[in-house]
C-alpha cells in the first residue's frame, strides 16, 4: 500500500492506494471519526459489489452503520435526491460528530460530499472512490457539487475528506467504456505534467498492461493532483491546468447532449483538438498531437469527434472559463509541460476553422 498526504493548513488528510484497502477501510474511518455512527452512501450498483466488504469491515470498528444507496447515474447529482439523502441521513440519527462515508464512483463521491458539507452545517466525510476517474480525480481536492437545470455542479462547496481509500482491486470489475473514460485524465495528468508517465501509458499498452502497474500510476496521478490542489484550492489560478482538453471536449459533450460521449471520451478529443491548435500558432511543439493521437487509441479513446463551428462557438461562448470575450486556455508547451494562455474567443474560432480545414 502506498500513502500520500494533502497538506491543506487544517485540513491535511491521508490517500491510502492499494490493492483490497476495502477490506480495512474500517480502521482508516475509525480514525478519521469523532463520533460511533457511520452512514455508507453509495450507488445500487456499488452497494451490491462493494457494499458488504466496507460494511463488515466498518461493523469490525464497532460503527453503528446505515446505508442509503441512490440510483446509479449522473441522475441521482439533483437537488432531488440531494435533499432525500439528507432526510435519510436525519432519520438514521446522523449527528453532527458522525461520518458520512461516501463508496462509489464521482457521482456518488460529489453528492455524498456536498451532502456532508452542508446537513447539520457540515460533517465529516471519507472518500472511497470505486471508478478510475473517481480514484485518479474526483475523490482528491474537496470540490463536491450536485447539478442544476442551469448546468453541471452548479450547487457545490469545497468540503475537503477526512480520508481517501483507493481499493485498486474495484476497477476489475468496471465495464471498458467506464475505464477508458477515467484514463483521459489519466492520460491529461501526463500530457500536462509528467513526461515519464505519459511513455509508461505508450509502453504498458492498453488496459490490462497498465493494471500491472496500477498502484503506481494512480499513485502519480492523485500526486500530481495533490500538488495542483495544495497550490490552488480554491481554484483561483492554477489549478485551471487541469482542465486541458475541457474546453473544447465541452463543445463535444454539448453536442453530444451529455449522454453520446463519456466525459473521458470528449476530453480525449479536446486534448487532441487543442493540440493541433497549439501546433499552428507555435505554442505546442510539433508532434504533440500525434503523441496524444497514438495514446488515446491505445486505451480505447477516440482522438477526434466531428462537430460543426457553430457548436464550437456556443460551447466556448457559454463556457465557464470565459472571462469577457477573453477565455483562459490550457496548452501544452510540449508533453508534460501545460502553460495557461489566454485567446479571444474571435482568435480560436479562426484556428478551429484552420485546423478543421
Ligand atoms: P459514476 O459515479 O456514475 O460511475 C460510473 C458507473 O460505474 C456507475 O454506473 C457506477 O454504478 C458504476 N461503478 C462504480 N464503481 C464501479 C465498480 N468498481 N465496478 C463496476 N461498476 C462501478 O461516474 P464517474 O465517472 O466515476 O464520475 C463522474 C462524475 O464525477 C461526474 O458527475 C463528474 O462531474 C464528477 N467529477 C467530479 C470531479 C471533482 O473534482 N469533484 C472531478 C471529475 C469528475
Ligand atoms: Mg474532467
């Protein structure tokens, strides 16, 4: 098992990643807990999978437990079932010393968080993400939201774990499409950051290869994560590099209606995309593209989705990151090296037009 440490001033916590950590995650809660009671909110299908092992586990502890499991899907971040788990939570006799331990991918791990920073004004909560993306992203630096009709994670905080527990023997069971997608940021942590990573992907080939290494490759993931996230919690600045690859695959997602691409697959094909972007303005070294090309293939990515310029146009013009008519943008200098540049929206429309040409 390998640890690392978020050091936020008065919020430091523990990650621990390693193989069947499920299985002791009890201790870990037991630690982390001020008070006996532990409710487990998860999604049914994590429940059936997962559910008992942390639950025996927590029991082992002497927590008194409960579980409330949503439906699941990107459905069950409302406002809706927000306010249901808070009312089950009241029901079980949550109080205000007691945890909520959040067990599923990052729909769950969002919900349950935004749920634990704001019943009772707040309780503690442990993370244990059971998806790639959850392990690698959305379990490590405390932002937790559900969605609006007025977009995504528009009702949100910054309501840091207490723990993180990455059991890396979950993602065996995930179907390929929901591995592929949590290995776009696996790939983006790379293509923004470390070099070394990115030609490991190349080398271990494709899934099964790159779970021979797995510990060690979220290990590198969550710590890069780590190390944006101290800098930047509030996401003042720059932490804005992880979203590379986000402001088009937006676009793509848009298109898509949320629901034709995985997140993974449309962030694939923005790092892709603004790449070649970066390629003809000089900002990019040449041959980026390609690299990215030849590894999002390799783990079952597309490296291109086809959407008009008018799509482009109101996907960048509504995107959060706009500032104005001036958007902040995330480049590559070269693989392992984002730099944040900012570009009239005018300006990039003309470059999608030229490299789409
Ligand atoms: P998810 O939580 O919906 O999980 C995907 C599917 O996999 C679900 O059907 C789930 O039941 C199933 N599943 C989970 N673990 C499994 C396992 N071990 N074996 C088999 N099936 C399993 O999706 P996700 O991709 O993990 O998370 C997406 C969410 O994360 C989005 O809502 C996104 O906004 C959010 N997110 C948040 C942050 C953040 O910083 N908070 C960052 C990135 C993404
Ligand atoms: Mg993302």
């Amino acid at each position: 098992m390998k640890t690392l440490e978020v050091r936020l001033p008065g919020k430091e916590y523990m990650i621990e990643i390693g193989s069947d950590t499920l299985s002791q995650v009890g201790r870990t809660v037991r630690f982390a807990a001020r008070g006996n009671k532990a409710a487990i909110i998860t999604d049914r299908s994590v429940d059936a999978l997962y559910g008992d092992r942390v639950r025996q586990s927590l029991k082992d502890e002497g927590f008194d437990l409960f579980t409330v499991a949503v439906e699941p899907g990107e459905g069950s971040k409302s406002m809706e079932v927000y306010s249901e788990v808070c009312e089950r939570l009241l029901e079980g006799g949550l109080t205000r010393k007691d945890i909520v331990v959040a067990l599923g991918g990052g729909v769950v791990g969002d919900l349950a968080g935004f749920v634990a920073a704001t019943v009772l004004r707040g309780v503690d909560f442990v993370q244990i993400p059971t998806t790639l993306l959850s392990q690698v992203d959305s379990s490590v630096g405390g932002k937790v939201a559900v969605n609006l009709k007025a977009g995504k994670n528009l009702a949100g905080a910054f309501h840091q774990p207490k723990a993180v527990v990455i059991d890396t023997n979950c993602l065996n069971t995930l179907p390929d499409r929901v591995f592929s997608d949590g290995m776009a940021e696996v790939i983006k942590y790379g293509a923004i950051e470390d070099a070394d990573l990115f030609r490991r992907l190349s080398s271990l080939g494709g899934r099964s290869g790159i779970m021979s290494e797995i510990e060690d490759v979220i290990y590198t993931c969550v710590d890069i994560k780590r190390r944006i996230v101290e800098a930047d919690e509030k996401d003042e600045g720059g932490r804005m590099v992880l979203n590379f690859g986000h402001t088009l695959g937006h676009a793509y997602e848009k298109s898509g209606g949320y629901s034709r691409y995985t997140h993974g697959e449309a962030v694939a094909a923005g790092m892709v995309k603004i790449a070649e972007i970066g390629e003809e303005t000089g900002i990019t070294e040449k041959g980026c593209s390609d690299k990215l090309r030849s590894l999002i293939r390799m783990y079952g990515l597309p490296e291109s989705i086809e959407i008009g310029l008018d799509e482009y146009a109101q996907a960048v013009g509504v995107d959060k990151k706009a500032e104005g008519s001036m958007i902040n943008l995330i480049f590559i200098e070269d693989i392992g090296k984002a730099v944040i540049r900012k570009m009239d929206t005018a300006s990039l429309m003309e470059l999608l037009g030229r490299v789409e040409g």
